[in-house]
C-alpha cells in the first residue's frame, strides 16, 4: 500500500510539478512481507525469555534505592516507566531529553563487546518517549 502511493507521489514531483528530475524509488525493490514474525524477539530471531518485575518487586527495588542514595534510580525508573533497553538507557543525553515538551528521543545506544563499550547509533528503531500526563 505505501509503496504505491510514494511511487504515485514521487511520480507526480517528477511530472508534471518538475521538482526533481528523477523518481528515487524506480530502483527500489519491494520485499515481500513475512506471513508470520515473532514480535519479543532479539535481532537474530530467536525469542528469549525474559523475567521481567512485577510493581510490587519495582517498588521494592526504588524505595531500597532511595535509601542508599544509589545513583542507579533514574536510570532503573527510566527503563521501567519507558520500556527502554539498557544499552537505550545508557545512550541517553541531556540533549535527548525534553523537559518542557516531556519526551525523550533515543539516537544511539551503548554496547558491550566484552572487553569495551561501544557507542551504535539507532537505525531501525527511533522513538520519541512522550509522557502520557502531556497528551
């Protein structure tokens, strides 16, 4: 569906609007979609099981936070509220960040290989986290 109106649309700039010389998508090749897909799977395919917490085992987890002062709070409060991952989490700047609007942008993401940490810039998935109290 998408593909046929974009091809409609850059066709249309071409002629007789002229405001390019070329159609960009008379290169590209539609991929035909998968009948079925896991949704909670990880990059390769293959689904894990994950043990997530409870709200009862957050609270537990933030007021034993709080009262160590662990600076590990915001980013925790962060993953639960937002669904974020770690390396998400990690990646996060204050440019990221709008207070007044109340939503965050993921732009890149930390990686582990092991020995390191590696900076990975989003590509496929770039959200923008807005707050239900501003919608």
């Amino acid at each position: 569906m998408f593909s046929a109106v974009l091809q409609g649309a850059f066709r249309f700039a071409v002629f007789p609007k002229r405001l390019t010389t070329f159609n960009p998508l008379q290169y590209v090749v539609w991929r035909e979609k998968k009948e079925e897909y896991e949704l909670f799977s990880d990059e390769d395919g293959e689904t894990t099981s994950t043990p997530t917490l409870g709200y009862e085992q957050y609270q537990r987890l933030e007021d034993f936070l709080k009262k160590k002062n662990n600076p590990a709070l915001l980013p925790i409060q962060i993953a639960y509220y937002t669904g974020l991952r770690i390396g998400e989490i990690c990646g996060l700047t204050w440019q990221d960040i709008n207070l007044e609007e109340q939503y965050l942008t993921v732009r890149r993401r930390m990686r582990y290989d092991g020995a390191s940490l590696m900076e990975a810039f989003s590509k496929s998935r770039m959200p923008n986290l807005k707050s239900s109290e501003s919608q």
